[in-house]
C-alpha cells in the first residue's frame, strides 16, 4: 500500500572525467541534463513542499509525529487527500510510516484512537496475519507510527476496475480466512454492529422495505442461540482490496480501525462487494459462506445485504455532489459523475441479487 520511500540522502558517482584531447570521449558537460521528477507533495532538491493550505497540514502532522518519534525524516508524502497524512519516512536507520489525523474530534478521531488500540494489542497478541509493526503512538493527537513494509497496494480505491490477478485474490481471502478463524481474548475487541439498531436506521432512511426489514429480522432470529445472543466472529471489519498491501511475503492487512466482532461473514462480504467483476473469487467467497451450513449462509446474508445497502448510500451521496461539483472528464475517459453513476448501478443489482437470496432463504425456514 505505501510505495517504498525515497533515500534522504543519496550517494553520489563521480562520472569518468575525459581525457584531454581525445575529441570523442563524452564527460558530463557533454550530457544534456534530464528533469528531475518529483513525488507528491515534495519540492525540486528533495525537499517536502510546505506552501499553501496542504503545508500547513503536513507542518502540523510532522510536528505531531516529532514528538512521539523525534529522529523521524520524512522522504515522501503517501497520502494528502483524505482526512489523514500519511508520511514515508526513517527513524534512525528503519524505514517508518507514519499516520495523523489533523482533525482530532469527532467519529474519524474515535476510529483512529481504536485503530491504535489495535496495534497496541497485536504486540501482545500476535494475529494469524501480517501486519505492521508498532513503533510508536499518542491517542491524544491521533498519531500512529508503524514499520515500513514493501510491497504494493491490491487496489487504489474502493470498486476498482482493475483488479489484482486470481493468485493475489485467493491470497487475499485466505488471508482473511486465517483473520476469521482467529479468537483474540475477550474484551480486547468491541462488538462492532449492533444489527437491529442498523437495520432500523437503513429503514428510516428508506433503503430498506418494510419486507426486507422484516425478512432480515426472520434470519437473525434463527440465528440467535438459546440466550437470544447471536454468533459472532471476528473481522477486520474493512475486508476491502485498497487495505490490503500485496508484499513478496504474502498479504499484509492495514486498517483496523474497524476491527472487532461481527456475525459471521462480514469479512466475506465486503470482500464480495468490493470485487464486482471477479465472478471466480466471489464463488469462493459464497463456497466459503456456505461451508459452514445454513447458520453460516444466513449471516453472510444479512451482512451481505448491510454492506450492499450502506455502500448504495455512499455511492448515492457521491453522484449528488458530483452534480453539485462540475468536473472536467480526462481525455478519452469517464467522468466523476459517470464513474460514480456506473458503479451506483452495479450496486443495485448485486443488491437485489442479495435481495433474492434472502427471500429464498428465509423460504426454506
């Protein structure tokens, strides 16, 4: 997920000089100069670019940074776009990456905070899976400093359109298999989705029919073990290709800051959402599902129909402000707002799909 930094400092080659007379030996005067490209957010000579409104950020995150790690060097701004700053960088000799969130109130500050709370249990409690070590944090000023790991991202954002080969696919969900399968002592993770409030609120928002409400209702009830407690299983919670780092190791996941326990399958959910034009894996996903007989089908269900319905809303809330926002179409390519329109009805359809298996799972009750 993180591209590998760029030195601080580089070693620098001396070219051979010419000799003196010798008209067709070519030194360094002879050689026209290439441009230099710059990464993102960094300045010509190596430098990270602190004018405007986006250096005032990366100024308060490295400040941020700076006091939980001072020998921290930034090389490379990762990300800038979203409420986080992501920076590349060293402390000391170890390549470090480090995440603050400038904003620290509100829902994003209160994930971040359980995102580090994560890391700090998986020193303890080492998970089945890779994932980046913990080198330092402060909750207080949501600033998260981990090890580098080399390796690629499996997907820029969410739905992408060019997917990772069928290889990197099965890696992925067995990776995720081996998170699932995975029992961290109680109390260390939250109980993340409480399923009546949520099917109540997609209801009131009119995103769900008074049937799909009651449908999904029938399920969780014969889910529900005698103590009226429903299973659960824990989850990364945000199964989703873009958290997924593709290293010569294997998959190693990031983003846990949703982390906790679901019913069984939402991993496998997500998972199945995010990958639309990959009709193999999703068959393994719902081979998977279904493995575990008809408990295990019918909560893949509900999550299924969750994931599906909150993902039509974002979606949804993405193409009104794409009508709001006029964007330019790049050359020879969709728009914003087609890409988002696309998307929206490729959603609906995996969603009634979802729909369909419902009903006729609740059939056979």
């Amino acid at each position: 997920m993180y591209p590998s930094p760029s030195p601080v400092a580089g070693r620098v080659r001396q070219q051979p000089r010419a000799a003196v007379g010798d008209p067709y030996a070519s030194g360094p005067a002879d050689r026209s100069p290439r441009p230099r490209r710059t990464a993102p957010g960094r300045a010509a000579g190596g430098r990270l670019d602190f004018s405007g409104a986006r250096g005032e950020r990366l100024r308060e995150a490295l400040s941020a940074v700076h006091e939980i790690c001072p020998d921290f060097t930034p090389a490379q701004v990762l990300r800038d776009a979203g409420p986080s700053v992501v920076l590349a960088g060293t402390a000391g000799r170890r390549a470090v990456v480090a995440k603050c969130l400038p904003e620290r109130g509100g829902a994003r500050a209160e994930r971040f905070r359980l995102e580090i709370a994560a890391y700090r249990t998986f020193v303890r409690l080492r998970p089945p899976v890779r994932v980046p070590r913990l080198i330092a944090d402060d909750p207080h000023r949501c600033t998260l400093l981990t090890e580098f790991v080399p390796g690629r991202a499996a997907a820029h954002r969410r739905h992408p359109a060019g997917l990772p080969s069928a290889a990197d696919q099965r890696a992925v969900l067995q990776a995720i298999g081996r998170v699932n399968s995975w029992t961290p002592p109680d109390g260390t993770f939250p109980d993340a989705v409480n399923y009546p409030a949520q099917l109540a609120r997609f209801h009131t928002l009119g995103l769900l029919t008074d049937r799909d409400v009651s449908d999904l209702h029938t399920l969780l009830f014969c889910l529900a073990r005698p103590g009226r407690e429903l299973p659960r299983e824990f989850s990364h919670g945000a199964a989703r290709l873009g958290n997924v780092l593709l290293s010569p190791t294997g998959p190693v996941l990031v983003g846990w800051e949703t982390a906790g326990w679901y019913l069984p399958g939402y991993d496998l959910a997500t998972l199945w959402t995010d990958l639309g034009g990959a009709t193999g894996t999703r068959r393994r996903i719902s081979q998977a599902a279904h493995a575990d007989g008809r408990g295990g089908r019918d909560a893949f269900l509900v999550n299924l129909m969750l994931v599906l319905t909150r993902e039509i809303r974002q979606c949804e809330e993405n193409v009104q402000r794409a009508m709001r926002d006029t964007v330019v179409a790049p050359p020879g390519g969709l728009s914003y707002g087609e890409e988002q329109r696309l998307r929206l009805r490729r959603l609906h359809e995996d969603w009634a799909l979802a729909r369909r298996a419902v009903r006729a799972a609740v059939g056979t009750r």
